[in-house]
C-alpha cells in the first residue's frame, strides 16, 4: 500500500448481522450492541430493516427501536429499505439514512424483494429521491455484484450499467455487495477499477461476505481499488435469508486488526471491539466466526523478556 488511507467502517452487525440469526435476539439486547459498536468508535451503523417482519422476523420492531436509540453527535443510523412501504415507514421514523437495493439478476430479486432486477433499480432510485425530498440521505446498495446463488456468474458490464443508473438518482454513495461472498480481489479490484471510470466522482462502498474466506482479501483489494468505506459485523455474525449458505460478514474486529496493521486509520478501538464480540458471543450462546477475538490483538513485547541475567 503506497499511502496511509483513512477507512470508515460502516458497522452492520445489528441489521445485516442479526437478521439470520435463527433465535431472535432482544430489542434491549439489539440496543446494548449499538451502544457498545457505538462506544469502540463506529459512527455510522445499519440498525435497522423496513421489511415485513413475517419475512423477516428477526427484524421486527424497527420503529421501536429507532425511538429508543442512543443519540450521539456525528453517529449516523441507517435503515434497510427495499420498496416503497418501507420507505414511507422509513420517513415516518428520525431514521438518519435509508439504504436502498438495487439487484443484479431476476431470480434472486424475486426471493428477496418480490421485484425483477429492473423493478429493484427502479424502485432504489425512487427511495432516494423521497429520502431526498425529505431532506434525509440515502445509498444504494448493488446486491450480488459479485456473482448471484442462482443465476452464476454476474457480468461486470451489468453492475456498471445499473451503478450509472443508481448514480442518477443522487444516493450519498453506492455500493457493492458481495452478498454471498463469491468474489475474489482480483475480480474486486477489476470491477471497482471499472465503477471508479465510470462514475469517477461517486463515493464507493464494499461488503464483503466471508463465505469462503476471501473476505478480508477482499476488503484489502477494495482499499487497493480506491474504496474509503467498509461494512463489516462485530463478530463476523451474518447472512442473507434468501440466499442459500451465505455466511457471515466479515468480522469488525478481524477487519480493524488488519488495517491498523497496516497504519490505515479506522476510528474505531481493537481493544473494545475484541470485549464487545466477547459479550455478543455470550449473548447468543455460540462462538462467532471471528478470529481476532479469539486469539487476541499482536501482543506488544515485555520489556524483561529475554533481558540477560548474566553478572
């Protein structure tokens, strides 16, 4: 890496990262990740989904939560919202940003959105111009840019084409999702390469999923591309309901440990992270996949160790 970049961490683990949890887990529990995602540094967080809760169950209660969520100078909330129901309880809420989906093939807008691929671009550029009408921000997230559960390999050339069309609508950023974490960095960095041409001027954004544990490489050649925002999950905890073995997002601690190694600066605290994935294993009653709290940060050497002790 040539420079020393600053990287914002868009924490997503109470949204994207609870949302395929097979037991549901509090709305004071819910809260007590955010406040401490929020205490380790994170600043802008995924709280939240504007779905049907028979759809998605472990999402229900999303008005509740916003009204009791911890209000904190310069912390950004962002809420899912996938059509247009969603966006007018979105607006109904002090929501700070809707995060609109835009999908690259048919068959998984389908099962996840009930639209086409076409209806799914649509219907984003639409939630962001009510978001900003409203005087709220919103981004639109390209889902399955890397390739699609169902359909195979997804052309670069489409991204492209739906990210200009995203751009038009006037979202704060776009991003690119690797919803089932099928890419690789050679592909990330090409496919970025090719979006950062296009829409030179567009903030990006990448989501990686770790599904075979290209995550974190992932991540290194998105910073290599150019990209300043990352999601990523305390914990590694996530997944798509809709798409089949999709495991988790990559770990906020793992991504943080990595970058800092680096000298990249992320705001956020390796140390609170590392007791805040603690408490959320525990809180769940499993391990999650993440691996720097598990084996710790890079111990810093002891002073005495291997001081001589000869006269």
């Amino acid at each position: 890496m040539t420079s020393s970049p600053c990287v914002e961490i868009v924490e997503v683990g109470p949204r994207d990262g609870l949302q395929n949890e097979p037991e549901i887990v509090s709305l004071d529990n819910r809260l007590a990740l955010i406040e401490r995602s929020i205490a380790a540094g994170a600043r802008r967080l995924e709280v939240a989904s504007f779905v049907n809760p028979k759809r998605v169950p472990q999402m229900a209660g999303a008005e509740d939560l916003i009204a009791r969520l911890p209000r904190r100078a310069g912390v950004t909330y962002i809420g899912l919202v996938l059509n247009k129901r969603g966006a007018e309880r979105a607006l109904e809420t002090d929501i700070d940003e809707l995060g609109a989906v835009a999908l690259t093939s048919d068959t998984f807008a389908g099962k996840n959105q009930g639209q086409s691929s076409e209806e799914s671009v649509n219907i984003a550029c639409e939630i962001v111009e009510r978001a900003n009408s409203a005087g709220r921000s919103a981004s639109i997230t390209i889902s399955a840019a890397f390739g699609c559960p169902f359909e195979g390999e997804v052309a670069p050339d489409k991204v492209v084409a739906i990210a200009e069309r995203a751009a038009a609508a006037g979202p704060r950023e776009i991003a690119l999702a690797d919803t089932i974490g099928v890419g690789d960095p050679w592909r990330v960095k090409d496919l970025i390469t090719k979006v950062r041409k296009a829409l030179p001027q567009m903030p990006l954004r990448a989501h990686f999923h770790n599904t075979r544990n290209t995550g974190l490489a992932n991540a290194y050649a998105a910073v290599e591309a150019g990209v300043r925002t990352l999601d990523s999950s305390l914990g590694g905890i996530g997944g798509c309901p809709f798409a089949p073995a999709a495991t988790g997002n990559i770990p906020t601690e793992d991504l943080v440990y990595m970058l800092q190694r680096g000298d990249v600066s992320t705001g956020l605290s390796l140390d609170a992270l590392i007791d805040s994935s603690k408490w959320l294993a525990g809180m769940m009653g499993k391990e999650t996949p993440a691996m720097v709290s598990k084996a710790g940060r890079f111990p810093a050497p002891n002073k005495n160790e291997h001081k001589s002790t000869a006269a």
